[in-house]
C-alpha cells in the first residue's frame, strides 16, 4: 500500500468496527493461527494486508488432530473468515512428514473406542471442522508439506486449492483400520477423480504419490522438495515420465518397484528436504489471489464449492451416527490394533474376523482381543 493509498483507508475507515469473532484469542495447544503479511506476485508487501496460516501442530504424531485441535481449527478458520485484513487462508502441518493423518489414533483407541455416544459428541465437532473449511469466507490453500492420509485427506480436500511437495503420500485408511471414508471422501472423491479411482481409493485404501494426485486432479500443482549436491529433484520413490507399460497403462506417478525402488531409496537416504519452491509456490498463488475483486472472488468460489457442500450436506448427518455405532465393533478393533502394534503389523487379522463371522459369532470382546496383532503372534 502506497503511503497514498495508505492514506485513503485511514480517512475513509469508520471510527468503529464491530468484533465478529466467537472468542478473542485462539489459544489451544495442537493449533496455530498467526498472519503473514499478504504479498504482490512480485513479492512487495501489501501493507496492511495478510494472509492467515492455520497450522496443525502435532507433528510427533503426524499432525494427527485431538479432539481439543478440531475446536482450535474451527475457531481458527471463524477468525480468518471474519478478519477484515486477511485475503486467503493457508491450511497447513508442522515439519516436513505430514499435512495430517486424520483423528489421533492413540486417543481414538483409549477413549473413543466402545464409547459411541462420545464418539457420535466427537463427530460433530469433525462435521463442523469440515463445514468450518467448506464454509470459510476466504479462499483456502492446502499446503501439503507431508502425508495426507485418512482425515487428513478429506479435511485437505475440503480446501479450495491444494498445493504438495512431491514426497507427500496421499490416501484413505477407511476398511483398512476399521472405518469408512465417509468425513468427506466419499463424497469429494466421486466429484474430484471419478466414481472408479474414488472406488479405488475408498475401498482399497492403497496409497498414492503427489504426481499421482496431480494426474487425478486433487492437486492444483506440486513442487521437488528432496534436494541431493544442491540441486531439486523429483521424488526418486516415483515414476515421473509420462510413458505406458506393457499393458498400455499411463503410469506416471506409480510407485517404482523392485530394483528402481532401492536406488531411489538409496537416493533418498543422501538428499534433504527443502520446503522452499513449496512456500514459494503457496506464495505465489496467495498474489494471483490477493489482485482480484474481493466480492466477486468470494462469489466465484462459493458457486464453485457447491458440488462438494451439497455432497457433504446430504451426508454428513446419517454418516456421524454409523461411525459412532462402528465403535463398538470393527472400529474398536482396528483402532486398538493401530496404537497398540508395531509399525511393521498395525492390523486386525482380517482373515480370522472373516471366519468368525461366517459362522455367526457375535463381536465380544474376546474375538477383539483374538484379533489384535499381539494375539496373532502367540497363535
């Protein structure tokens, strides 16, 4: 803002605003909300002007979000929705491993397993975390600086932009560890990537590399973030030529296996992460915003949400009370399994759940104490 234009805003501002927010301060560990000064695309500061960040911050268990981190995001992204200096939202993780891997596991399987009525009180708080970010009066930026798996996924899918570094995994946890991907993906995926790759991803739960998400069309752009002798390159883990395969299948972004797999570990043993081309690439996208009609911005992306919001409307209520009654059984289990095995066998044993049922036996706790990991070690 030009000491001019600086001087126009002053004269012309009434002498007294009213305070929209819901609570003065945000404060509430696991979240951070703080603005940034806005920025022309030729990186001069708009003075006065900002964009606020909202930062998961629980990075030692993946940014995974505790119950008192949904209230945090909901009021965060109240605040920015109401603040009059701020142009576009950046919804983000701490460090370099993940966005956010969806609920906390370790709370999920202490407290909210076999207890629905509190998981059913939970799930409202998640469904207004969701409208909170569908809802948001500011254009919203994912920025996916790790793992966006499981409710992380659907929270980032939320967003109206999504920008990755190319380490990041993308994917759903859903059948997998005792759940459904029904916070959102079943009804963005559809609408984003297909019925059959959300088919895919919903039900298989495989996950899958940035230049894949890319190619499906959940990413607005993606940028190297591994740097090897100083240099940017794209992630060794993924095939990033755009050829087919012996069956005639485009396979860019697919996992590389076998031999190609060890030299790009090996590769990526030797690099380090550099989130710099991500921030400046979120940066630039936040100036593309920043000079635009305010008004007509904001009526762009509200006509623009409303596949997505009418999808999660028409859902969201019949899907909190299923997965509240889910806690009592597979959820149960696939949570417990989660926190309590190792990192190489956090799952039920699928097989001997499938068999017990077959023959008609009732979920006690015994056959959930028969499924977890350690149980299938001692048979």
């Amino acid at each position: 803002m030009t000491s001019d234009t600086a001087s126009i805003a002053k004269t012309t501002a009434p002498a007294h605003l009213n305070d929209h927010n819901l609570v003065r301060d945000i404060v509430v560990p696991g979240v951070i909300y703080e603005k940034r000064p806005a920025r022309t695309p030729d990186g001069k500061v708009a003075q006065g002007l900002y964009n606020a960040w909202i930062i998961l911050d629980n990075p030692k268990q993946f940014n995974s979000y505790t119950t008192e981190m949904v209230k945090g995001v909901i009021l965060a992204f109240r605040a920015a929705s109401v603040a009059r200096d701020v142009v576009a939202v950046v919804f983000t993780g701490a460090g370099d491993k993940a966005f956010c891997t969806g609920g906390n596991t370790k709370e999920y399987a202490e407290y909210y397993a076999g207890n629905p009525q509190e998981y059913r009180q939970y799930m409202r708080l998640f469904n207004d975390m969701v409208s909170a970010i569908l809802g948001c009066d500011k254009p919203v930026i994912c920025r996916v600086n790790g793992m966006r798996i499981g409710g992380g996924q659907e929270i980032g899918m939320a967003a109206d932009f999504s920008v990755a570094q190319d380490l990041a995994k993308f994917g759903q946890a859903g059948p997998k560890h005792g759940s459904a991907a029904i916070g959102g993906a079943t009804d963005f995926l559809p609408l984003m990537i297909g019925c059959e790759q959300a088919m895919v991803s919903g039900t298989l739960c495989e996950p899958f590399s940035a230049h894949k998400a890319a190619r499906l069309g959940i990413l607005t752009d993606i940028v190297p973030a591994l740097k090897v002798d100083g240099k940017f390159v794209p992630n060794p883990l993924v095939i990033t030529d755009r050829y087919l395969d012996e069956y005639g299948r485009v396979i860019h972004g697919e996992f590389k296996t076998g031999a190609e797999a060890e030299t790009g570990k090996a590769l990526l043993k030797q690099g380090t992460v550099d989130l710099s081309l991500l921030d400046a690439k979120v940066e630039e996208l936040c100036g593309k915003i920043l000079l635009t009609f305010p008004d007509c911005m904001t009526k762009s992306f509200e006509e623009l949400r409303k596949p997505k919001i009418n999808a999660w409307n028409a859902n969201k209520e019949n899907s909190r009370a299923w997965l509240s009654l889910n806690m009592m059984t597979e959820a149960r289990a696939g949570f417990r399994a989660f926190n309590e095995g190792t990192k190489e066998d956090r799952e039920i044993d699928f097989v001997a759940l499938r068999q017990a049922l077959a023959v008609g036996a009732p979920w006690t706790p015994d056959l959930t104490e028969s499924l977890m990991p350690a149980a299938r070690g001692q048979k």
